[in-house]
C-alpha cells in the first residue's frame, strides 16, 4: 500500500498551523482512498441506516466539510 498523491488543499493550505487539525484525504496506489479525521465510530455507529454496516476493523471517520469540497475538483469521476 502507498500513498500517491494528496487529494485538494493541505493542512497548511487550510489554515492548521499547530498539526492539531489536519483532516486529509490521500489517493493510494491501487486507486482507493485514506483519510485522516477523527474517529467517531461510537458516536455514530448506532446512528448507520439499517442498510449500512462496518466490519470490526473498519472506523467511521469524519472530516471537516471544507476538507471535502476543497477535494472534490481533484476526486476522479470514475
């Protein structure tokens, strides 16, 4: 697994000057996504619609809104 390129605005390029909050949304080699954000998987777990589940590995994240729509020009239609 490896990183290829950062998808929209870094965290600096966002105002994080501290490193204390640095959502980011990384495009891997295989063509899927990492994101960085915070976990809120006991928050929200019991909150998934009834045709949505997660694996026991698998972490329900958020990011901020500004992380996402400064990423989507750079999101690949297909």
């Amino acid at each position: 697994m490896r990183i290829i390129r950062r998808i929209g605005a870094s965290p600096r390029e966002r105002g994080s000057t501290s490193g204390a909050n640095c959502p980011d949304i990384f495009e891997l080699a295989d063509g899927s996504f990492a994101v960085i954000g915070t976990d809120v998987t006991d928050e929200l777990d019991r909150e998934l619609p009834i045709d949505a589940s997660r694996a026991e590995y698998e972490r329900i994240v958020a990011i901020s809104r500004e992380t996402l729509v400064r990423a989507k020009a750079e999101i690949p239609d297909a």
